[in-house]
C-alpha cells in the first residue's frame, strides 16, 4: 500500500488572487465566491501571499458601493485565477496580503503534512508543486486522508 500524499486529498479547484488585482475586487470575489481567504499568485503561478476576509474587512466600506468591475476566470491547470486590470481606489491586493505564504509539496505524505499544521498551529497551507499553485488543503482534508477508509 502507498503512502497517502497531500496530492491524494488536497483540494485541486482553488480560487486565487493574480497579483495587481484590486482591493475592490478582491472584497467583490470574496462575497461572490463566499470565501475567507485566498493566495496571492504572480504570472508564473507562483504564490506570492496570503489574502484574508479580516484583511479586506479593515478597508471595506461600509455599503454595498463597490460597483462592477471587470472580471473574467482563466482556468490554469486546476487552479481559478481572478483577475482584474482596473486600479481600485484603495490599490492592489499586494498592499493587504500577508507575505509570507506556508506551503507543502503536493508530493508529501500526509502525515508530514499534520505534523507541520500541529506544529505551526495553522489549519491551511497552499499546496505547490515545483513551487507553483496546484492547490490547498486543510486540517479537515488531513483528517480524511489520516482516518481509516470504510
């Protein structure tokens, strides 16, 4: 029998923020998609950081005037990037997102992938693979791959 991997259970379809993407957006995804967090990835796919409802809430207005704004999904592998060229007025995702990204390989086992989430005391990483976006996993997908199946 082989070795359950983060690949093996990780979510594949992620909902990610290209980087240049405006706040504005960015709150206007996060309530369409019903999200609480999303990556940050460059051209390459690369993450780049880590963007948070509570991030968004600090710059959000206080009525529902965000207005449209251009928007499109480009399907990249398994991965859904949002994009948008426009400069909303509150600037670019970059300026809100935490820099620092915790990332497994897809290729590791999951039980690694456990002990990193216990020790780090986190309940997400961003799954990459060669250092590209390829998808998320969290404490409840650990769980699924660690319980016996049946």
């Amino acid at each position: 029998m082989s070795t359950p991997r983060v690949r093996d259970f990780m979510s594949k379809e992620v909902i990610a923020i290209e980087e240049g993407t405006s706040i504005d957006t960015a709150i206007w995804l996060f309530k369409t998609e019903r999200i609480s967090g999303a990556p940050v990835i460059d051209e390459a796919r690369r993450p780049i950081g880590v963007v948070s409802l509570r991030d968004l809430l600090e710059v959000a207005p206080n009525d529902d005037g965000i207005g449209h704004r251009r928007y499109h999904r480009i399907r990249a592998g398994h991965v859904v990037v949002h994009d948008d060229s426009s400069e909303g007025g509150r600037g670019p995702v970059e300026r809100l997102m935490t820099r620092e990204v915790r990332t497994v390989e897809a290729a590791l086992p999951i039980t690694e992938a456990a002990q990193r989430m216990v020790k780090l005391g986190i309940h997400r990483f961003v799954v990459v693979d060669e250092g590209l976006l390829v998808g998320m996993i969290s404490s409840l997908d650990l769980l699924r791959g660690l319980l016996p199946r049946g």
